[in-house]
C-alpha cells in the first residue's frame, strides 16, 4: 500500500470533515441531526479503500491487529457499563420487557434471513438485533427533551448491548467451542481486571492514564496471539473490571477516547464496504422487511409491553436505532475470520442503520410536535 | 511494598512471555504491550529509589533490544519506527509548547544570550581538549581537523525530548526548568544550523547530499510554522473534537515527512512555538497533549533503549566514558561563565549544566549524515558518537533530576 498517498487522503478528508465539524451545529433540525451521526466517516474509509485497490501493493490484512485494537477498546467499553450493583437498581420488570423484545426481535429477523436465504442467518439476526443510546441521546440535547422523559429509552437502549453481545458470544464460542479458549478467554479477562483494579489503587492519576493505555495494546495483542475474540474478550474484562474497586478511575479514561474509536468503526466500515457490492434483491428486501420489524417491535410493541408492566405511560419509548454496534460485531467477526467476506455484513448493517436512524427520528420529533 | 512486588511480578511475567513467543505479525502487538507494561513496572520500581523513569525505560529497552537479550529484534524496531516517529512528534510539540514569548520572567532575549555565549565558549574549548587527547592517546579519529570540529559541534548538542520528560515527571517548575527547556530547544535549533553550514563547507564535492541536508531543516521550519497556524485556525474556528484532531494531524505530519524527508522534530518544535505564542488558546492546546504524555515517554525512551547500539559502545567504552567525562565538565563551566556574564542568579549559574547532558535523536543523525559523506573516517566517527550518546543518554537524566530537585524546584 502506497501510505504517503493514503496519508495526503487522509489529510484532505480530515480537513474536509474538520469543516464539516464546523457545520455541526448543534440545530433542532433533521439536518444536525443527522450530520452529528457522523456517518460522514464511512467516506474516509472509502476513499482508502480506492486507494489501497488502485495503488496497493500490499494486504488489507495488515489493518487486522489495529482493528483488533479497537474492538477490544470497545468490549471494554461496553463491558464496564454493567456493574452487579448498578444493575440491582433497575426494576426486574424493566429487564422482563428488555428480553422479550430482544428474543421476539431475534426470532423474526432469524426467519427474514433464513426465509429469504441470506448467508449466516442466525448470526447476521444477531449483529443487526442491537441497539445503542447515542441518537436517543443527540435527540435529547438537539431537541431539547428533558432528560427525564427519555430515561427509559436510554436505559434499555443502553441495557441493550450486553444482550447482544453477550449472545454474540454464546455463539461464537458454541461455534470455536474449545475449553481452551473458554477458560483462556475468561482467565485473560480476570487477571486483567485484577491488574488494573491494583493499579488503581496504588498508582496516581498519570500513571494510571499510561497503564491504562498500555493494558489495552497487551490486551488486544493476547486476543490476536490467541486467536480470541477481542471484542469478547473486552467485554467479560470490561464486565469484571466494572465489580471490582477503584475501576471508575480506568471507566472515565476509557470513555473520554469513545466518540475518537467510533469514528474509525465508521472509517473501516467504508475500508470493507465496497469490496463487495450485493447483487440480490432478496439481500435489500430483507433490510427493508428487517426495518419494519424493527419499527413494529422496538416501538410499537415495546411501548404497549413497558406500559402494560410498568403500568405507567411513556411517551419517548423508542429503541429503533441500531447505533454503530452492529459493524463492531461484524469487524470482530471479521478479525477471528481473517476478514473473510464481511462486506456483505456491511452493507445490511448500513441499510438498517441508515432507515431505522430516519424511522426512529422521525418517530421522535413527531412525539416532541405533539407534546 | 504492595506495589514494588507487583510491580516485580510483572517484570517477570513479562519477561518470561516475551522470552517464549516468536516473533510475528499475529505477535507483535503482544510483545509490543508486554514490553511498554515491564518498561512501566521499572519505571515505577527504581524510581523509588530516586531513578528517572525514562532511564529506567531506556535501561529495559537496552536488556530487551538486540544486544542483549534479544527480545525485541532488528526487524521488530523497525515495526516500531513509526510509533517512535509519532512518539517524538508529541514530545517536540510539548517542548515548542513550553517555548512561551510573553513570559516576562525568562525573557528570551537572555537565554538567547545564554545559549549563543555557551556554544562559542564550548565550541574552541572543546576543539582543543580533544585535539590534545588525540595527541596524548594517539586515538587517530582525534588527530584530524575535520571529526574534531563536528565532535565538539556535537558537543553542544542536546536533547529537548529528555528535557521535557524530566521536567514532566518531575512536575518541575522554576527559573531553572524554564531556562534549561528554553535553551535546549534555541540550541538545537542553532546547532542543526551551524551543523549544516560547517558540513556544506568542508564535505568533499561528492557530498551533495549536505546541501539537501540545509533544505530539509529551513523546509522542516516553514511546514511547522505553516502547521502552526492550521492548529490556531482549527481551535478558533471549528473548536470540535480537539484531541482526535491534534492526534490525527500528528499522525499524518509524521508519516508524510518520514516520506518526504523532513525532520519532524524541527516540524513540532515550530508547530509548538507558533501555537503557543500566537494564539490565547494555544496553552489549553499543549495542555491537552501534556495530560495524556507519559505513554509516548514510555513508548519512546523504550524504542530509545532498544536501539542504543551496545556494540559501539563496547568497541570504545574508555574513549567513550573520557569524552562523557570531559563533556560533562566542559558543560557546567561553559554554562557557569555564561550565566556569570548575563548576571544570572547561582541555581543558573551552578545548576543549569546538568540540564543540557542528554542527547538523543539530532546527535544520532549528525553522525549518520557524517558516516556516509566521510567514508573514511565517518564510520568511527558514528560508531564513537553513539557510544557516547549512549552514556549521556543514561545519565543525562538522572543528573538533571537531580539538579532541578537541588534547586528546589521538583513538585
């Protein structure tokens, strides 16, 4: 791969996007919201992309333990949200909704795929059956919702993903079953929670920024070495890091790099993206009938059910948006397979993520026109 | 005590893990990891005992490196060139970030002053040391008027990088820590000028390459200042996501002027001094980068260590520890005169010395630039610069911790 013409690419478009940034007001309007979405990103892969295919002499392959990186960051990220005792403070019924949206959700996009013979149904329903707070969220600040009226939205959009994960793990380790990996999986997650908790408590707050860092770069080259899921493995430290103590120190650090790594999930979505262009009408019809199955369960039906427990009414109750988790799963997929045949996890993913963001905006801003 | 045996235990582990794994592309990032994560064990482990981390850093990357043990090999630094690349970048951003015109207690006019009077006073003083050391050991480097003039040349040269890291984690604040940060930086500046007019003058008419050598710097300077002002336009005007951009742009300066040829110390040093100097903003800017600095330290004085050339140094050590010695002394009272002249305070006049004794990167490619336009000589030359950078590079640090905690000005 040529880089210097990569690297003047990349320049150009990052100056491009600062500009776009600058256009990033913060509007009640369609437009803002869907520019801070930042989509946009996915270009910036693209045009690396056409670069790589016109001038590269060497291997995509080369991104692998980079991308590795970055979803090992995400697990962890994602992991260290659940705490035991956060999670005691939600009401049982809460989680009695979160999981019967999420196995009906599971079951009806199952038989899309499988009904219209998408490839790796089962694991295709998988990586578009998540959900993330972040547009809930913009939505709130843009439109200036108070935040009390989306608590619930947020709350289980962001229950959401250990659901999805945590099923994404069932599956990959019932697919790559070895005790092995099982029990290496689990124990490189526990020593490192311990380590960093240690460190926590014996370090002062630079040190534990750089050992924080450096954690990451081992924890991501042991997943890689092991041929381990770094995305799993993450998640189960980020799980395990989130019960011990002294762990909110390394939570906050980690989340201050969030939006930097979401930026390079969109970036190498566009990397991957137009390796392969789905040819089959069935692959777009199945997003189409995907979506609405998204609409009619994550809104419609999860508004009648969380009433219906709750015995409350709800007017913000919407979970339609995917949020970017989905291409987390499948670049983490893509990084235990050797980066085999995921553009086409790419595009379904885009398509969904593209109408459910306009579905579910347009759901919001009408509830805020009424209200 | 708990932390000292983790802290052990993890060398160990470490070690033990590096030892066994072979090295690779699905193995490169692991090693990498483990070996950042001893160098930050030892870091934390001697500096109990007053060490500076980086020296503990270097240390762990010498053991570790290709003429030790063998852990980190040829080609894995290689691997690791571009992070090191990046890794200085961010330091010489910090030091021209440090580089403030407004500041009325150092006035830079002064330390100017300090810096032109040190290197004329250093220069024919060191000349003629070395010239009477060749003579007295009959070392044949030392009898030739050319090694002689870029040896003492050398001599002068510091290393912004160690400063800054001693001063980071020292949290130093003072006369003292703004005097030794402000002059490291003018005088690498003017050493990497006078470096390239001496080598334009004296190389043999094949040594076209010396020419390219001038153009590089003043090339390396504009881009800097012209970065410089991109860094001001993007913190006023679009604001966003500072720290993904900074990290961004650093990246992709330093990949495009390892390609192009461009010095990307000389790069970051102006980008800092432009952003620092030319806008209200340009502090919380260096602050951002300061904040999350201790990694690239780690990341950089470990590559630092990994490639300190050991054989070199075994080839010469006498020689070597000599010219460490004389330069040393040479040093302190090259700067004690010239604080005496501008009437500068006693913590100046005794103290700062100490500050200028590490050298690093512009010294290593002095003496790669001489090795390839002397052919004759130049070899002996780098080899001798290098073992004696090696030194420095060990001790430089330690004394200058020492010297800023004497002065009383470490937090």
């Amino acid at each position: 791969m040529n880089e210097i013409e990569i690297a003047i690419f990349f320049l150009m478009i990052s100056f491009i996007g600062s500009l776009l940034f600058s256009n990033k007001k913060k509007d009640n309007n369609a437009l803002s919201f869907f520019i801070n979405l930042e989509i946009e990103y996915i270009f910036i892969g693209l045009i690396i992309f056409v670069i790589g295919k016109n001038f590269s002499t060497g291997e995509i392959l080369s991104l692998k333990p980079y991308m590795a990186l970055i979803m090992s960051f995400m697990g962890l990220l994602i992991g260290s949200q659940f705490s035991v005792k956060l999670l005691k403070t939600i009401q049982p019924k809460i989680f009695i909704v979160l999981i019967i949206i999420y196995i009906t959700c599971q079951i009806l996009i199952f038989l899309i795929f499988y009904l219209l013979k998408i490839k790796e149904p089962y694991l295709m329903a998988i990586v578009v059956n998540t959900a993330m707070p972040y547009s809930i969220q913009l939505f709130g600040r843009l439109f200036k919702v108070p935040y009390k009226q989306l608590f619930y939205t947020i709350l289980i959009s962001s229950l959401y993903p250990v659901l999805a994960i945590g099923h994404y793990a069932i599956y990959i380790g019932y697919k790559n079953f070895t005790l092995f990996n099982m029990f290496t999986g689990i124990l490189i997650a526990l020593v490192f929670a311990l380590l960093v908790s240690t460190y926590a408590q014996i370090n002062k707050k630079q040190g534990i920024n750089t050992i924080s860092v450096i954690m990451l770069i081992v924890l991501a080259g042991l997943s890689e070495y092991l041929k381990l899921s770094p995305l799993i493995i993450g998640f189960l430290s980020g799980l395990f890091l989130a019960n011990f103590h002294y762990s909110d120190i390394f939570i906050n650090i980690y989340s201050s790099f969030e939006r930097f790594f979401y930026l390079f999930c969109y970036i190498f979505t566009g990397i991957f993206l137009f390796k392969d262009i789905p040819q089959n009408s069935n692959f777009y019809l199945s997003a189409l009938l995907v979506t609405l199955v998204l609409i009619l369960l994550r809104k419609k039906f999860l508004k009648y059910l969380f009433c219906k427990q709750m015995a409350t009414k709800e007017k913000y109750l919407n979970i339609i948006s995917i949020g970017i988790l989905p291409a987390v799963i499948i670049m983490d997929y893509g990084v235990i397979s050797e980066l085999k045949n995921i553009s086409s996890f790419l595009w379904m993913f885009l398509i969904i993520h593209i109408l459910t963001e306009i579905a579910g905006y347009k759901f919001l801003y009408n509830e805020k026109k009424n209200s | 005590m708990k932390r000292r045996i983790a802290d052990l235990i993890i060398i160990f582990v470490c070690s033990i893990l590096i030892y066994n794994l072979e090295q690779g592309d699905n193995t490169f990032f692991l090693i990498f990891g483990a070996g950042l994560l001893a160098a930050f064990s030892l870091g934390s482990l001697l500096n109990e005992i007053g060490l500076p981390k980086i020296t503990s850093y270097l240390l762990l990357g010498i053991i570790y490196g290709p003429y030790v043990l063998n852990y980190f090999t040829f080609e894995t630094i290689e691997k690791l060139q571009f992070i090191d690349g990046i890794a200085l970048s961010i330091i010489a951003f910090v030091a021209g970030g440090e580089i403030n015109f407004r500041q009325k207690d150092v006035p830079l006019g002064k330390v100017t002053i300090f810096v032109l009077l040190q290197i004329i006073i250093l220069f024919p003083i060191s000349m003629l040391i070395l010239y009477f050391f060749g003579k007295l050991t009959s070392f044949s480097l030392l009898t030739m008027f050319i090694p002689i003039l870029f040896l003492s040349l050398i001599n002068n040269a510091t290393s912004p990088s160690t400063t800054v890291a001693v001063i980071q984690e020292t949290g130093s604040k003072g006369r003292l820590t703004d005097y030794v940060l402000i002059s490291a930086v003018l005088k690498d500046i003017l050493i990497i000028v006078l470096f390239a007019f001496f080598a334009a003058l004296l190389a043999p008419a094949s040594g076209t390459s010396l020419s390219k050598v001038i153009m590089e710097e003043v090339v390396s300077a504009i881009v800097g200042v012209g970065l410089g002002f991109f860094v001001i336009f993007y913190i006023r005007n679009i604001k966003l996501h500072q720290g993904v951009f900074l990290f961004l742009l650093t990246i992709i300066v330093t990949w495009i002027a390892s390609h192009i040829h461009l010095n990307n110390l000389m790069i970051f040093l102006f980008t800092g001094i432009i952003v620092n100097n030319m806008s209200k903003l340009g502090h919380s800017v260096v602050e951002i980068i300061e904040n999350n600095s201790q990694i690239i330290y780690v990341i950089f004085f470990f590559v630092a260590g990994n490639s300190i050339n050991l054989n070199a140094l075994s080839s010469m050590w006498m020689i070597a520890i000599f010219l460490f010695i004389a330069r040393l002394m040479m040093l302190i009272t090259t700067c004690y005169i010239s604080a005496s002249i501008i009437k500068e305070n006693n913590v100046i006049k005794k103290m700062s010395g100490f500050g200028f004794i590490g050298q690093a990167g512009v010294s290593i490619g002095f003496a790669k630039i001489i090795a390839t336009t002397f052919p004759e000589w130049g070899v002996s030359f780098q080899t001798l610069v290098l073992s004696v950078v090696g030194i420095n590079q060990i001790f430089g640090p330690i004394l200058f911790k020492l010297a800023l905690k004497k002065a009383g000005e470490t937090k």
